[in-house]
C-alpha cells in the first residue's frame, strides 16, 4: 500500500505513515516533555552511536548495547545468544533496536535476537520500541532484507509499542559500496538502479525524534533529498575519490536488479534529509 499526503507549497506538512494493515496515518506524534530511560542497541555502530549522542544530548538516560558493550553508558549484550538482554532492557522506557549483522548471521542477530529482545522487553516500563529497518524490505529479493522484513513481523506480532523506521542507504555506504566495486580504472555499476542515500546524521536526528515521540504502530520511511542513479553516484563519487577512474554502466539481470531499477528502494513518502550525496563527498 503506498499513501501520500496532500502536498503544500512548504511540501508535505507531515511526515507519513504507512501502517501494517495498509492504512495511513501522520506521525509521528509530538515530542514527549521529561527525560526517558532508553537503551540503545547497536550503540556502537554508525548509526546508533550518533543516536546515543543526540538522545544524550536531549536529555534523556541512555545506555547503548553492543557485545563488546564499550563507551559511555555501555552495556553488554549479545542478540545472537540472549546474553545480558534482560539485564540491558531493566527499566528502559524506550528502545531504538539498531544492532545488526548484515555480514554475519541476520537470521540469528536480526531475526531469532529481536525475538530475544522482545522476550526480555521490561513490559512494565516500556513504552515505545523503534526498530531501524531498511525502505525496500518488502520488496527487494535480497537476504538480509528477508531478514529484516522478518524481524519487522516479530515486532508487529509482539504486542509492544512499536515504530518500525525504515531509512534509505547512508551515504558512508554507498561510499563503501562503490568502492568494494571498483576493479583497477574502473568502476562497474548496474544499469537504471535508483536510489535515494541519507546522511547517517539526518537518519539518527529523525531516529532520536522519532524515538522521543508516540509509537506509530506501523511504518515510517526516511529518505535523502534526491533520487539519483547508482551510476550518477558512482561519476561523483569517482570523481571525488578516485579521479581518472571510469563509470561503467552494465545491465544485470535478474529479480533483485529489476527491483532497483522499479524503484523498490526508494521511499514512498515520509520525511525526507536535505544533506545531498554531492555534499557528503564535499565534506
Ligand atoms: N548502513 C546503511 O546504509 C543502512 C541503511 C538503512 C538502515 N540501516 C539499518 O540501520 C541499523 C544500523 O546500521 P549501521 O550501519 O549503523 O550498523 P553498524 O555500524 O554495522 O553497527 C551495528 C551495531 O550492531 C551491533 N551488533 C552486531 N551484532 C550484534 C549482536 N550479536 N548483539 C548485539 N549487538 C550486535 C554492533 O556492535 P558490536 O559489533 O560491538 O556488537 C554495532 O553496534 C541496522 O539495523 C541497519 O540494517 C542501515
């Protein structure tokens, strides 16, 4: 089900919300007032430590969880194995659920661990549970998205209080993407992809508001400010980083291919960033 909200001269008045049964909703609601226990998983890694600073900043009581369980405010915890879950989520009012191991086993972290996590859930003080996701998952015949998208049902089936926070790709991976990509002079991209990158501070400054406001109950998309190509990204990027290497557009075939080039990867509304990929490049 996509939805759109009347547009304005200023845009979409509010961000959108597509929820599970296929209606739509504005959300998320305002801010609460007063500083929250939260805990954050996947404190650690790029997107959950900014979240963990901004929340910090915002007033709240944090703690960030990781399996090494290092920095300020850290705690132990393993999604893989339920080690320190319970001790982790005692007395957290909200959760923002951003751990996971897209090069491990998502199945086991992402999928079985938010099922751990939500065994372990303090139900007496939980109030608001964000999970990160990904736009697409629904859509794009790729593992780790299967994975994701299961995690997502584990939390709707929950009963918890839940937003799912589906983001778009960071522009630190796509730099990373594209550079795993490139062979010698050149950098071989697949034809009519389309996406829409973030920057991973705009995604954690809407995660953190998202996190500070009431549960959608469904899904909210968060996107960058343009659609571009991947080979469009892959021209900047080469020429910001790799100058004197060569774009090379090639047609791949295939599900997941077609899924990208259909726009199965972009957001269908919801709020967008304004920082561009050219931006991020700049520095
Ligand atoms: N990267 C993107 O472009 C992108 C785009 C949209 C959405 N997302 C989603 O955003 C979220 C954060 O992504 P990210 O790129 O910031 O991730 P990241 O930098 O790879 O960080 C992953 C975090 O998960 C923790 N973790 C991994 N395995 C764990 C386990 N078994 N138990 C507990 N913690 C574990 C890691 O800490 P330790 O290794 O110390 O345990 C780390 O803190 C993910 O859910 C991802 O799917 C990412």
């Amino acid at each position: 089900m996509r939805c759109s909200l009347p547009a304005t001269p200023a845009g979409p008045l509010l961000p959108f919300v597509v929820l599970p049964a296929g209606g739509c909703a504005a959300g998320p609601r305002p801010a609460r007032l007063g500083s929250v226990d939260v805990l954050v998983t996947g404190g650690s890694g790029r997107l959950g430590r900014r979240v963990v600073d901004l929340l910090r900043g915002g007033g709240h009581r944090v703690r960030q969880m990781s399996r090494r369980g290092t920095g300020p405010g850290g705690v132990r915890g393993d999604l893989a194995t339920g080690f320190g879950l319970g001790t982790a989520l005692a007395g957290a009012e909200v959760v923002v659920h951003a751990a996971s191991d897209p090069r491990g086993d998502p199945w086991q972290v992402d999928v079985a661990g938010t099922r751990r996590l939500v065994q372990d859930a303090d139900r007496a003080s939980l109030r608001h549970i964000v999970y990160v996701s990904i736009v697409g998952v629904d859509r794009v015949p790729y593992g780790y998205y299967h994975a994701k998208f299961a995690a997502e049902q584990v939390l709707l089936a929950s009963g918890l209080p839940v937003t799912l926070l589906r983001i778009t790709q960071f522009h630190e991976f796509v730099d990373e993407l594209l550079a795993s990509a490139r062979r010698g002079p050149i950098v071989p991209v697949p034809m009519g992809w389309r996406l829409r990158p973030v920057d991973v501070g705009e995604a954690a400054a809407r995660t953190a508001q998202i996190a500070s406001g009431e549960p959608a109950g469904g899904i909210v998309e968060y996107g960058g400010p343009r659609e571009e190509s991947a080979a469009d990204l892959a021209r900047a990027w080469a020429a910001a980083r790799e100058p004197g290497t060569r774009v090379v557009s090639t047609p791949v075939p295939g599900k997941l291919s077609a899924a990208f080039r259909d726009g199965a990867a972009l957001p269908s509304g919801g709020a967008r960033g304004s920082r561009t990929y050219a931006e991020h490049l700049r520095g």
